[in-house]
C-alpha cells in the first residue's frame, strides 16, 4: 500500500519534497519512486482537466483568443467584434497549426518539474491554453521531471547544490513564460492581419 504523505506530499508539494521522503523515510528504490509517482501524477491528470472542461476552458480559450485578436486590431464596435466571433474557428485554427501557444506549453513542462502537476495544471488554466495539448505537456513533464528528480534526489546533494538547480530551472521557466507572451502575440499579429482585411 502506497504511504498516504507520501501521496499528500506529491500532489501538493511536487517531486522536489515527495521523493526526498520516499528515500529517507519510505526506502522506496529510485524505480520504485519513479513508477508510483508518475502514476499517482498521470491517472489523476485527466480527472483536472475534465473539471475544468466542465468550468468551460474551452470556451475560456477561445474567447481569450478572440479577445487578443479585438485587442491588436483596435476593434472596440459590437458590430466587429461579432464578425471576429462568427470567424472564431477559423482564427484558432491558424492558430495552433502556427504552436502560438508553443512557449506555454514548455513552460508548463518546466513548471511541472518544479512543482508538481496541481500546480501546472493551475498554471495551465491561468494561460487560457488549449486543455488537450497542455495534458501531453504536463505529462512529459511528469514523465522527464520524475526521472530528472529521481536521478538527482538519489545522490547526497546538499541544500544549496539542490537550491542552485531549483534557481535555474525557475529562471528556465520565466524565460520561457516571456517567450510564450512574445510568440503568442507575434503569431496573433500575423493571423489576424489577414482575417481583418476579410472581414472588412
């Protein structure tokens, strides 16, 4: 039977304080830790999102997108705003053929190291991204994140040696959160030029 703070543990705390107590108190093997961990993170994954979905993210999602897009072109009249809606489809479409929201997606990966995957899927919430591809996000962060702990967390590091990595991915995370701002509006830019010219 699974340890339940080992299991309160992971899903508040995230990987960074879980497995150092798996090692010491539990003397689960790194195996062991990865397996248990990754599943505890992955069979509740789906159960987030579909609160979320039920919450409607999707349409959360898609009026963020259509938001942006009013935003950049200056439309403040009803009367535009409505056609940008009608052509909404469209518009969402040439944006995730473009990954606009590739940036995020890493960053929530990132994030998902750091901090465990009810945190990430917050974030992922927080973003307005879309529900489908931040799972598969979370999930190889789940995956990479558990074997990168494990790995690092099996050796005696001292605070400070695991302090300096946690700062560096931290630093990984924010560069990559400005990027996704800055892809994620350079992309709008140039999908909404064209649809506006239509639309007018």
């Amino acid at each position: 039977m699974i340890d339940i703070n080992f299991i309160i543990l992971s899903y508040i705390f995230g990987p960074v304080i879980s497995i150092p107590y798996a090692i010491e108190f539990l003397s689960y093997s790194p195996l062991e830790i990865f397996i248990i961990l990754s599943s505890l993170y992955i069979i509740i994954l789906p159960f987030i999102f579909k609160i979320f979905e039920f919450l409607g993210h999707r349409k959360i999602y898609r009026g963020n997108i259509i938001k942006k897009v009013c935003k950049i072109c200056g439309i403040k009249a009803e009367e535009e705003v409505q056609k940008i809606k009608k052509k909404g489809d469209i518009l969402i479409e040439n944006f995730e053929k473009r990954a606009g929201h590739l940036g995020f997606y890493i960053a929530i990966s990132v994030f998902t190291f750091l901090f465990g995957i009810f945190w990430a899927t917050f974030l992922a919430y927080l973003l307005k991204v879309k529900r489908i591809l931040a799972m598969w996000s979370i999930s190889i962060g789940v995956l990479i994140g558990n074997s990168f702990w494990v790995l690092i967390l099996t050796y005696s590091l001292s605070k400070l040696q695991l302090e300096f990595i946690q700062f560096i991915l931290l630093l990984i995370f924010v560069f990559l959160l400005f990027y996704g701002r800055r892809r994620e509006i350079k992309i709008l830019k140039k999908i909404s030029g064209k649809l506006i010219v239509n639309i007018k």
